[in-house]
C-alpha cells in the first residue's frame, strides 16, 4: 500500500474516498468537516440527514465510521468519521486509533483503491500532530497486516498546515513510536 503525506485541500483530492472528520451529529461544523459538507453541496447534508433519521438516530459514535456518496466532490464517498475530543475529556488514544482503522475497514468494504484523510483529531479536537500522525501510523500498518488480500492501493494523508505535514512525515519516515 502506497502512503502519501502532502498539505493541501482534501476537497479537491480525486480519490476513491475521502475521509470527514465530523462531528456525531453529522450535520457539518467547522474545519475539515464544514469544508467537505460545502463543497460536496446540500445533497451531502440531506444524505447525513437521512442516516440520522434511519440509521444513526443518536448520531455517529466516537471512532466509529459511515459512508455517504460524494456528490460534488471529485471522490466517489465521503467516510465520516467522529475523532474523541481531547479538550472534552476524551483521552482514549484506542478511539483515535479507530477513527483510522474503521475508515480503512470501511473502504475496503466499498472496493475503494484509494482513500485521503484529514488529521482527525487535531485541530479543535486537541490531539498534538505527533499523537494524531502515531494513531494513523498504527491503524495503516495494523490494516496491512490483517488485510493482506485488500483492494486498497493508496493511502493519502492530506494535511492542512506544515506542522501537520511534518509531524506526519516524521512519524512515517520513523517508523511509528
């Protein structure tokens, strides 16, 4: 599986899925999250709606993950995934682990060969790069050894600021921990 670490716009990435960092309502917010809903469009919103109101009445759980159709954006789904926040008390590194690893379970399961995530967890959520970059390092080595058969041909970290970039590349180039 290829892994690439760039700082860009994870709206304009033409990849099989790209991941949300959402919050568990679903509905948008800031950041990454109210980036994708606005440039997927309001086809987005009505589709999170439509989990809400079937499958997810109390919305997404911490670390779990969902697939919705892209819409506007250049990627075939949008994987929303909800990251623990840091600053609310929630330290569990294992729900940081599984954002990551549900959302790579999840794309293989809809064939994908190619997947960009966002630094879920960091930001307002409050997870240091270095924690966030770890906890992605884990979940995609954890992923390749238990899915040696896997579809998935690209892994695609798509970072907002420098810092992030280089505390990713840091952590890949080391090796993890």
């Amino acid at each position: 599986m290829r892994i690439d670490i760039l700082q860009a716009d994870i709206t304009t990435r033409a990849v099989d899925a790209i991941v949300n960092a959402a919050n568990s309502s679903l509905l948008g917010g800031g950041g990454v999250d109210g980036a994708i809903h606005r440039a997927a469009g309001p086809e987005l919103l009505a589709a999170c709606r439509a989990l809400r109101e079937t499958e997810l009445p109390h919305g997404l759980g911490v670390g779990a993950a969902v697939a919705t159709p892209a819409f506007r954006l250049p990627a075939r789904w949008i994987i929303h995934t909800v990251g623990p926040n840091r600053r609310a008390g929630q330290t569990n590194r294992a729900l940081l682990v599984s954002c990551f690893s549900e959302s790579l379970r999840l794309a293989d399961s809809l064939s994908a060969a190619s997947v960009a995530f966002p630094a879920v967890g960091g930001g307002v959520y409050g997870w240091a790069g270095r924690q966030v970059a770890e906890a992605a390092y884990d979940a995609v080595n954890g992923f390749g050894a238990s899915h040696p058969s896997s579809a998935l041909e690209a892994v695609e970290f798509v970072l907002f600021s420098a810092g992030m970039e280089e505390d990713f590349s840091a952590v890949f180039d080391q090796g993890g921990v």
